[in-house]
C-alpha cells in the first residue's frame, strides 16, 4: 500500500517532467509571446533521435549529451526559418504555424520511426532505495535530482552571465536591446535553442516510464501548460513550480479520488488550465497583464 | 455581367453536385457526403475563427456532441433519426453558447490553448460514461432508408440530406454576415474595445457566435456519425480538431465558400497520400499549415478573391471581409 | 574596444541627403539634408510633429529610411538598428527606453555588450558613476523606480558606454527640472570636449540647443527651412520669434 510520501515523490517525478516543460513554454512565451503548441514534440523527436544513438551503440550518457547539443541547434534553427517569418503576424497565424510544425514532427516520427511503441532505457538502476521503511524508486529520485541541477543551472545562466542579461533583455525589450547593439533575432533563437534543450532532457526522462512512441507527449504537454498556467506564463519560477505542484496534484487525484482515477487524467489538466484561466488568469506568480487601449 | 456570370457558375456546379449520385459508386457519394458534412464543420469554425477572431482548436468536440447525441437518442431512446440532426444542432448550440460565456475572459492564445486542451480530454470523457456512449466499443448504427417514398439508396438519400442542409447553412450564413450581426461579428474581431464603444454588445455576439459555431458542427456530426453508421471515442481525438483547423486554412480564414475548398482537401488528401504512408497525410497537412501561413493566409477562396479584385479597379468593401493580420496585442510605443 | 581609427580625419561623420520618410501612407519626411561634423555637435530644431524624432530613428535604422545616410564615409541606410549600433552609433530615444525591470548596473552592463575588454568596461563604469554619482548611488536599485531625470541619466550613461562615435540625443530636455536639463547638458559638452564624440541633438528647447551645438538645422513638417551656425540661427528674426520668445 503506498503511503502518501510515496505518493507525493512520484507526484514530483512526474511533476519534474511538468516543471521543465513549462520551464521550456515560459522561456519562448516570455520572449515572443507564442505559446508554443509544438514543445511537446520537439521533445519527443529528440528522445527518438536519442534513441536512434543508443540503438546505434553509443553509450548512454554520450547519446544524452548529443542528444543535448543537437536539441540546442534544431530549436534555433526552428526559431530563425520556420518562426522568425511570422513573428509579427497576429496570434492566429502563430499558433496555426506551431499547430503545423506540432504535426509534421509528429508524422516524421512516425514514418521515420513507425508508430510502434518502443522502450526507452533509464540510466538509472531498478532496485528501489529504502529509506526509513518507505520504497522509492531510483528513476524517480533521479529524475527530480537531474531536473533541478537542470533547472538551478539555467537559472544561473540567464542571471549571472552577460548573455543571460542580453537574453533576458531582448525577451523584455527588444527595441532598447538594438540600441544596446544585441541582435535580438539571435537571442530570440537562442531562447528556442535552450527551451528545446530543456524539454529535450524532459523527453529523455520520461521515456522510460511511458514508453517512446510519437503521440507520447500529448498528454505531457498539456500537463505542462497547465503548470505554466497555473504558476503563470510570465514566471520561470511559477512555471516550475506550477509544474511540480500540476504533477503532485495528478498523482493524488488519480490515487485517492475515485471519481477520476487514472481514465480521466487529461480532463484534470483541462480543469485546471479553465479554473485557472477564469479565477486568476496571471497564474501564482505572473504579473498581471495590462491592455493598452 | 460579373455577378451573372457567378451566378451561371454556382448554378452550373449546383447542378453537377445533383446529379453526382447518379453517377458515381456507392462509395464515392458516401465521401462526397462527407464532404458535405465537413463543410458544415469548416462553415461553423470559420464563423468564429476566420470572422470572429476566436482560435478554436476543440471544434472535434462539439463533432462528437452532435454525433454521439445523435447516436444516443437513435440508441438508447430509439428517436427517429430525423429529430436527432436537430437535436444535435440545439444540444451543440446550448453547449457551444455555455462554453463560449467563459470564453470572453480568455485572450487569444489562452482560448487556443483551452480549446486544445478540450479537444485532447474529449475521447477519455467519451470513454468514461460508457453506459451512455458504449465505451471504447461505440454505438453502431444503422444507415437511414430515403423518406417520401424516393428510390435512392441509403448513401445516396444521405449524399442529398447534407447538401441540402448544406446549402441552407450557406445561405443562412451568407445573410448572417451580409447583415448587421455579420458587421458586429468582424467588428469584434477587428477592434473588440472599438466594438464596444459603438454599442456593440461583445459578450453577447461572442457567445452568439460560439454557439452558432457549435450547432453548426454538432449537425455535421450528427449527419457524419450516420454516414459512417457508428461513433466511437477514438475517432474525436485532437487530430481531429487539427484537420478542422488545416480545412479552414487551407479553404481561406474568412471565406465562405472557403468551407467547400477546404472540405475537399481535408477529404481527398488522406485518400491519397495515406497509399505513400501511413503518416504522409499529417506531414503534408503541416506543410500546408505553415506554408499557407508564409504564402496564402486567406486560403485558396481569399487567394481567388484577391485576383479578382485585383483585376478590377478599386476595392468593394465585403462582408467576406479579408482576413487581418493584425491581431492588436502588440502595442507599438 | 576603443573605436577604430577615422575613415577620414576630417569632414562629416555623419552625412544624410535626400532623406523621405514615411508611416504608411504618411509621409513624415520630405528630402531633408543635415550633416554632423566629427567632434562637433549639430542639433535639429522644431516644433511638435516636425519630423525631428523621426529623423533620428530613420539614422539609425529603426524606421526605414530612403535617401542616403552616410556613417564616416560608410552607407548605413539599410542596416539593421544594431548592427548600426555596433558601428559605434549611440542613441538615447525619446522615453529613455531604460530597462526598467533591471538594475541600474545591469543597464549600464548592456549598453556595454558589444564590447569586449574587461578592464576598459569597468573602468568605464567607474567613469559613468563619476559622471552621474546619483547613478552610482543607486546602482543596484531597479531602473523603473529612478525619477525621470535619473532615468534620463541612465540612458545617456548607458548610451556612453558603448564608447560611441556619434551620438544621438532625441530630446533630453523633455519633462525634465531646468536644473537637472542643465546638468545633462553639461556633461554632453564635456563628453563632447573631452572624448571627441560627435552629438546630434533633437530639441524642441531651442534656446538651450543653440547654446550646445555648433551647427543648427530648423525643421517644419519634414522639411529644412533654416541651417547654418548655432550662432546665426540664435541671432536668425525668424528663429527668435518664433522658437526663443523674443
């Protein structure tokens, strides 16, 4: 029988996964203003392209940092040719490219890779840890452990470096930026290039639970929107935590209220996502949003 | 003489789109029918996105409403299959109109985001209350014989239902827009806060136009599920909401006659390009997607439409109003 | 990075001809001519709705210009805001444009990026306090709680920074105590004496422009009516009545 503790740690497994996404969607949101539909399978092609590495001999850890690198390079590819021509079209078109974009990744897994459902390998051990007479699993302490070294390291990128600054600075204000010199369209790229690396990192640490196929990141990603909504869209630190808490909140829900179980699990993100939206739209942590007339 | 000239046009492929039964086999008047019920879908979501300016990308759900109502009342309550296409407008319309009051406090992308969020819950739902929807299984049903006593087969009976409630869709439309309601509605999109201030009243319209939206699409489903004779959960997934969103794109944002264009290429391309593979249709659909975004964000009827105007002097201000691509949350210092 | 040697020792560093400028359909600019002599300062003069912001944004590439804009000897028209930028262009714009959510440091920081030396940065910055000490005693303050005068500070400092040849200076007067307008420009004359770097000045208060520079241009609805000396324009009836009050 699991007790609540180990409810809650496999809630913050899953919400890890939760939190870097909406880490991810924040960072493109904060920068640009799109909400980018097409996140989720950005993630899951570069858990097949790692895993087309593994399958290939590479070593785990050296297909991880591959992996890493070229989830970096495609986000700012996809950043500067697919987004970088409509950037300043209305909302519609936007979220009609990310629609397209959503769905020629999750085609091209599925021709490249076929539709079969796949395993993907944990880089950590099976045997569970036992503390205190409660059973936890290594993959799920691994994978809150991996997500926050993630999360500390890009916090310390965008805050102590000068590329940080510029970065943030391009996302904030991109006209006083080009006074400053600051090629805003590269650091627009570079936010997408990191927002991929992130989720790239989620991909691969949520395979091995929920087995590698090309629809297996649907539900992931609007679990992951409704922690960023839910923390706020304009706040790294809400999307985080939002994330985490969208992720505990499934997991007990699922577990202790009868009425939901585990058939109704996206309806829980939808609920969320609309109570949210309608009672405190700004989310926890995001600043209010003001329109100007 | 140009008006006339449309005028022979539409009344020369009204004519063809008759006598099609006659000619065709069995199985094409089924996809020609389906065609027909897409339209409806393409004419409801072009309402509201292409004019209204509301994203949606949850119009599968309200497909499965009319579809799975229709089915229920058949089913369970053994109502004529008559009354159950209406039932499914006015259900889709009330439910459509009862989202659409939330929906005013959602900008943009938030309401995109809802939508899709619905769109995703929507087979898990169907699947829960299986006592209801026969669960993962569906509820068969059975195809309607021709009324008044017409020799016509059951597909073909079918094939002229939805071209005629087509065409009554189309032309209630065309009025709606011609109209004031069909101003208010652009102007909504246009400039909501401009709206407001000429006395507009948004709430009302935008919900009005949520709910038109929904009945419109909640009769398509109802007319679809009896097409294909069954419903089940797995069919009203998000793709399916997406390939709504790829036939209005492609059919032309803010065009009516859009619907039909986009109807036919969201029907015959997965015919096609599913003999390459199983995932070609979804690739070219993206490719459509952002390529019609670059290169023709009115669609195909808006591309047709600016070479006609083009050709002639001087822009006529339309009810088929072109599609803006300002969408005014960029406030410009 | 200490800016790179003069194409030319003398003459323009900044030489505009031809320049039309239009919002839409708007046409804001009509053909104007202007140049800014290196180390000199040249200010544009105008009432409202003259063209004179719009001329500065179209210099540096933030709206489009058409006509020739020449940077030491060198065709800018045409190139993207930063990259102009980083041909050594500074610009303060109408509203500061201060990175208000960031600290007075880290804005002085980003008016430094493209440069690379270390050391020359944080001297400069020891420079800038010295300069502004109510910037430097408000370092880690966040910028978008300066009052307006010190945020106009800010963005002069931050534009400084960049070691820039040219600077171009849309209106610092507006909104601003006399006491704190006089300050700034002080300190513009002395950058100016002291580091060589050449000023064009945009100001609807003509009177303390044409104190500063030494060449003045006069714009109405896009078009130069009056240019010559400071000194000239200052003695100039119509000026006189119709800018200085007298």
């Amino acid at each position: 029988m699991d007790t609540l503790l180990q409810q809650i740690v496999s809630g913050l497994a899953t919400g890890a996964i939760y939190a870097s996404l909406a880490l991810a969607l924040v960072m493109i949101y904060q920068a640009t203003e799109i909400l980018n539909f097409a996140q989720g399978e950005m993630a899951m092609f570069t858990t097949y392209l790692a895993w087309s590495m593994l399958k290939a001999g590479l070593p785990y850890w050296m297909a991880f940092a591959a992996t890493v690198v070229v989830a970096f390079v495609g986000g700012l590819l996809i950043e500067r040719v697919v987004i970088r021509p409509v950037e300043q079209a209305s909302v519609l078109t936007i979220v009609i490219v990310c629609i397209g974009l959503l769905v020629i990744l999750n085609s091209l897994a599925g021709w490249i890779y076929s539709y079969i459902i796949q395993p993907f390998p944990s880089p950590f051990p099976k045997t569970p840890l036992r503390i205190g007479g409660i059973v936890f699993g290594l993959h799920d302490l691994g994978v809150i452990g991996v997500t926050l070294v993630l999360l500390c390291l890009v916090y310390a990128f965008f805050r102590y470096t000068t590329l940080g600054l510029a970065m943030r600075a391009a996302a904030q204000n991109p006209a006083s930026s080009r006074l400053c010199g600051i090629r805003v369209g590269w650091m627009l790229g570079l936010g997408w290039g990191l927002a991929a690396l992130v989720g790239s990192v989620a991909g691969m640490l949520v395979a091995p639970v929920i087995f590698l196929e090309p629809n297996m990141m649907f539900g992931i990603q609007i679990y992951a929107f409704a922690g960023a909504t839910l923390g706020g869209i304009t706040s790294p630190f809400g999307a985080v935590v939002g994330g985490f808490l969208v992720g505990v909140i499934e997991n007990l829900a699922g577990t202790y209220v009868p009425l939901i179980g585990t058939e109704l699990k996206l309806t829980v993100a939808l609920g969320i996502i609309i109570l949210v939206l309608l009672v405190r739209p700004r989310g926890l942590f995001g600043q209010a949003v003001v329109r100007r007339v | 003489m140009r008006s006339a000239l449309r005028l022979l046009g539409s009344g020369a492929l009204l004519v063809v789109a008759v006598l099609l039964p006659f000619v065709l086999s069995g199985f094409r008047v089924f996809q020609f029918t389906q065609i027909w019920v897409y339209a409806m879908v393409l004419l409801g979501l072009n309402l509201l996105t292409g004019y209204n300016g509301q994203i949606s990308l949850g119009h599968g759900a309200f497909y499965a409403l009319g579809a799975y109502t229709t089915a229920i009342l058949i089913d369970h309550f053994g109502v004529p299959y008559g009354w159950t296409i209406p039932a499914a407008g006015a259900v889709s319309f009330v439910v459509g109109f009862l989202f659409g009051i939330p929906a005013l406090r959602l900008e943009g992308l938030h309401l995109a985001l809802a939508t899709f969020a619905l769109a995703l819950s929507v087979p898990q739902i169907l699947k829960y209350f299986d006592s209801w929807t026969g669960g993962s299984q569906g509820i068969v049903l059975s195809k309607p014989r021709a009324a008044f006593g017409l020799t016509l087969g059951p597909d073909q009976w079918l094939y002229y239902v939805s071209l005629a409630i087509l065409l009554i869709l189309l032309a209630l439309t065309r009025n709606l827009l011609r109209g004031r309601p069909g101003r208010a509605i652009v102007a909504i999109r246009d400039n909501p806060i401009a709206a407001r201030a000429m006395g507009i009243d948004v709430a009302l319209y935008k919900s009005l136009t949520f709910g038109v939206s929904a009945c419109y699409t909640g009769i398509a489903g109802g007319l679809g599920g009896l097409a294909v004779a069954f419903v089940a959960p797995d069919t009203y997934n998000v793709f399916l909401s997406i390939t709504f969103l790829v036939g209005i794109v492609v059919g032309g944002l803010g065009s009516i006659a859009g619907a039909i264009f986009g109807a036919l290429f969201i029907q015959f391309v997965p015919n096609y390009a599913q003999e390459i593979s199983k995932a070609a249709p979804w690739a070219i659909y993206g490719l459509f997607l952002i390529g019609f975004m670059y290169l023709m964000p009115r669609g195909v009827a808006g591309f047709f439409r600016e070479a006609r105007r083009r050709r002639s002097s001087g822009a006529r201000a339309d009810t088929e109003a072109p599609f803006t691509s300002e969408g005014g949350h960029h406030a410009e210092a | 990075m200490t800016p790179a040697p003069s194409a030319r020792s003398v003459g323009p560093i900044l030489e505009v001809a031809g320049l039309h400028v239009a919002y839409g359909a708007t046409k804001v600019l009509h053909g104007i001519d202007f140049t800014v002599e290196a180390g000199g300062i040249t200010t544009i003069l105008g009432a409202n709705g003259a063209g004179k912001t719009t001329t500065l944004r179209a210099v540096c590439g933030m709206v489009p210009p058409h006509g020739t804009v020449c940077f030491d000897g060198r065709r800018i028209d045409g190139l993207a805001t930063e990259e102009i930028v980083r041909l050594g262009v500074g610009h303060v714009p109408e509203g500061r444009g201060t990175f208000v959510g960031f600290t007075v440091e880290e804005n002085l920081r980003l008016g430094a990026y493209v440069r690379r030396q270390r050391e020359a940065v944080a001297a400069d910055l020891e420079r800038a306090y010295a300069y502004f000490p109510v910037l430097g005693a408000r370092r880690r303050q966040t910028a978008g709680t300066l009052s307006g005068g010190e945020q106009q500070m800010l963005a002069l400092a931050r534009a400084l920074l960049l070691r820039p040849r040219l600077l171009l200076l849309d209106e610092p007067s507006l909104g601003l105590a006399p006491r704190v307008v006089q300050d700034i420009f002080r300190i513009v004359r002395t950058i100016n004496e002291r580091e060589r770097v050449s000023v064009l000045l945009v100001e609807q208060n003509a009177a303390i422009a044409l104190g500063l520079a030494d060449q003045a241009y006069l714009l109405e609805t896009g078009r130069v009516v009056r240019s010559g000396p400071a000194s000239e324009l200052r003695q100039d009836d119509a000026v006189r009545r119709a800018y200085l009050g007298y």
